[in-house]
C-alpha cells in the first residue's frame, strides 16, 4: 500500500490539521519538533502521542477538530 507523509517542521500543534487532512492511513515523522521540546526528546514524543490520541478521540466523537484543536489539545495535557 501507500502512504501519505508528513515531515518536515511540524509540531505537536499542527497535530489536529494532520489527522483532519491524512486520516489515520499516514506516516507523520516528527523530528525537529520531538527533539525540540524544553523538556527533551522523551516529552517531545510523549506529547506527540498523547496530541494524536486526542485528535482521533476528538475525531471519533465527532468533534470538529481543526476549529476546535486548541481545547481539544489543552485538554489532552
């Protein structure tokens, strides 16, 4: 199969826009903005996961989750 890919310069906020545009079938590589976190690499990841997490959860039960990212990812932290 094939997949979509986003790389380059993205963060744990533009988390909500990537899963509204590329949906659960994609490879979302988090670099920069992993290593980045004032907290280390470790929390850059965590926060990764826990962002995708709530973007699908938030998807799921639908929620608008581009007009809504904000609440839906100060929620999740």
């Amino acid at each position: 199969g094939v997949f979509a890919v986003a790389s380059g310069g993205i963060h744990v906020w533009h988390m909500p826009a990537l899963v509204a545009i590329f949906g659960d079938d994609s490879v979302l590589q988090f670099g920069g903005g992993t290593h980045g976190h004032p907290w280390g690499s470790a929390a850059g990841a965590a926060a990764n996961r826990v962002a995708l997490e709530a973007c699908v959860k938030a998807r799921n039960a639908g929620r608008e989750i581009e007009k809504e990212s904000r609440d839906i990812l100060m929620e999740a932290g």
